[in-house]
C-alpha cells in the first residue's frame, strides 16, 4: 500500500548515491530556516523504545571552534601513528573541515541513558545506533538542500566533552561539518584517494547462515 | 550549489516524517527486485574510513525463522522483568512481527573490525554507527517503496550468532523485519500506545555548552 510516486522514489534513491562525506568547505553561512529544517530531520528518526537519546551542540564561538579543531589534530597524528605502514597515506588525506564550514556541530548522546532499557538490556549500544540514525537523516537532507557534511569521529570523546561542558554519562560522539560546498565529490573520496574501495553488494549478503552467499532470489 | 528541486526535497522530507517502526504486517512476498533495491539503497551509507562493515543475513529457512523468534520472546521476558514497575506495561506492546513480515534480515557487524583504525582509534563503536546509518537508509527506501520495516533489538547477541554460524568477531545489532503492511501507524507505536512522548526539538539544542539553551538564530 502507500508507494511513493515513482519521482519521489527516484528521488530518495538519488540523494542516497549523490550524500558524499564533504571535507572540502565554502565559507558561506547556513541558512538558519535550513539548519533548522535539517535539526527537525534529524529528530524524525528512529530511536530504541523512543528514547531520542540524541543531543546537538551548534559552535557559534569561534574560539571553541579552534580548540575542538586542536583536538582533532592530535588525533590524527595519533592515529597514523597506529597505522604504522599507512601512516603517511593517511597524513596526506584531507579529513575534516572544521575551520572552514559555514556550521560545526556536535552530536552526542545524551546522560541518564541507564534509565532506557527497552531494546537495551542486552544491547546497550543501541542508544548510539539511534544517535547514528538521526544524523543519516540530517546528512540526506542536507545534501538535498544542496550542503555537504563531514562526520568527523578523529578526537577523544573525554576531552571533547570537557570542551563542551558535558555532564558525567553525555558522550560526543561525531563532529559534524556542515555548510556550502563548490562542488560534491563524484564518489567517496576515501574510494578517489584509493584509500579502499567499495566491495559489491554480493559479498555483503548471506542466506540463513554466515557466508552461505547463494543467489538471494 | 546543486540544491534539488522543490519537489524532490518535500518527497524526502515526507519519507521522513510517514517512517514508522512497523510491528504488523501483512503475509504477501516481497517482490526480490524491490528487495534488491533497498539492499542497495543500505551499501549506499557512509562508513566509517570506508569500512563497509555492514552484512545481511536473509533468512528464508521458517524453521530458522521461528528459532529466531523464541530467542526474541526470551529476551521480552527478561526485559520486562529488568522493567520492574513498567513490567506489565511493556507486556502489553506488540514488539515485533518477526512471524508474519514479508522477509526477514538480520543485519550484523562484519568479523575481521579491529584492522579497521581510521575513526576508531577512540571511537571503535564507529562500525555500529555505520551500519546504523545502512539500515536508516533501507528503512526510508522501504517506505517510500510502500513498504514497512521493524528493527527488533531484543534478543542475546551470542544466541543469535551461534543460530546463524557467525565467525568469531562477528555480531548480529538487528532482526529487521520487513513486508507489506495494512497501514503506517500516524505516529510512533510506542507513542500511540503512551510507552514514550516525542520531545520538542529545542530542549535537545544546545549552543556552545551543553544545556545553554539560546536561541539558535
């Protein structure tokens, strides 16, 4: 019952091919009426037992706007350090916007989440697969507004929260880059820098049991 | 730069707001091609580093089927005893249609996750986040696809595993059930039902530092 239009479809299915994990920034502003379109998308999306377990944080201060750009920095340096072999590849991958983009956002999940056992008890981490939801939903939409976003997670979630002023039990868990774009990029750019490559659907789909890789129909 | 057109950003805002978790179904097939493309739809996510650590089991065999229900209905059980004072509450929701959907997926985190560093140094829960962000995907393509999905997070992961002869490593995070359905619920089941209200958008906004509630614009 209910299909969409078949336009609506070819719609939806094109916004999930053209969503692009953006590195590259304008440094024109956001519509605020757009960033509030894109927040509302963000809280229509699924949560185990309704919980909303999702909080945004909007960095107005340009100050903080660098400290958290320091964080991510150390991180970086820290990661290809656990690269070993790759670790001059990664270095030389763009991987965030974070002084450039017309808006930085934090998302992050809420305290007091202990209390939400429905659909957690034995799957605590069900709170982030919400989380996670919501902000899929805020990056389709903003690339049908026509704005790239980046879902940075190179940074110390304890350090991050104490930048933020977070209560014991909130947890950072992605800095979003957002804003105007020149132009998307045609595939990811991890795939464009040959960092990896997108494996076929086939090899990622099973019947019944663990790599049993039979024709699905 | 490249915002859609005024027709197709409504179309995806509207698939938005009308996605319900399903738990009623009707019993007709999937047609396969549709099925396909919402798999598709799925691989077309972001991940983290590129990663891709989403897979899908289809189950087609009933026996099977109806393994995997029990293990669902052990874990209601359990849960609701955890629940205490909201036990009988709990009790009384319809939470899955695992027996009736249309197909039924598990989707699952792929083994082999620690040689995957690249944003998860810190942030190793990163891999759930991707595939959280596949099964958003699948679930806004099956409702504009007419079709209705339930993401079933009730049941012990390590039974669920041994049931489906995951590799060490490996960790079922969802029984997504999937099908025709009568009708889309107006609004979330569990708010229809009085389990949980939908909080207004402003009181999860917060500007520089958590809690500081401003206006956004």
């Amino acid at each position: 019952m209910s299909r969409y239009s078949e336009t609506e479809i070819v719609a939806l299915y094109r916004v999930m091919h053209e969503r692009r994990d953006m590195r590259h920034f304008l440094p024109d502003p956001v519509d605020p009426q757009v960033l509030t379109r894109l927040l509302a998308a963000a809280h229509l999306a699924p949560s185990v037992g309704l919980m909303q377990p999702w909080r945004f944080v909007r960095i107005t201060d340009r100050a903080l706007r660098r400290e958290i750009q320091t964080l991510v920095e150390a991180e970086r340096v820290a990661t290809a350090e656990a690269l070993e072999e790759r670790s001059d590849e990664f270095m030389r991958l763009k991987v965030e916007g974070i002084l450039e983009c017309g808006e930085l956002l934090v998302a992050a999940l809420m305290d007091g989440r202990e209390r939400h056992v429905f659909g957690r008890r034995t799957l605590p981490e069900m709170d982030l697969a919400s989380v996670a939801c919501a902000i899929q939903n805020l990056w389709l939409a903003a690339r049908a507004e026509g704005l790239g976003m980046g879902w940075v997670s190179l940074f110390d979630p304890q350090a991050l929260a104490r930048l933020l002023v977070m209560p014991e039990g909130a947890k950072p868990v992605a800095i979003l880059c957002l804003g105007h774009v020149e132009k998307f990029y045609p595939a990811p750019m991890l795939e464009l820098e040959g960092w990896a490559q997108r494996r076929p659907l086939q090899e990622l789909l099973f019947q019944n049991t663990w790599d049993n890789t039979e024709e699905l129909t």
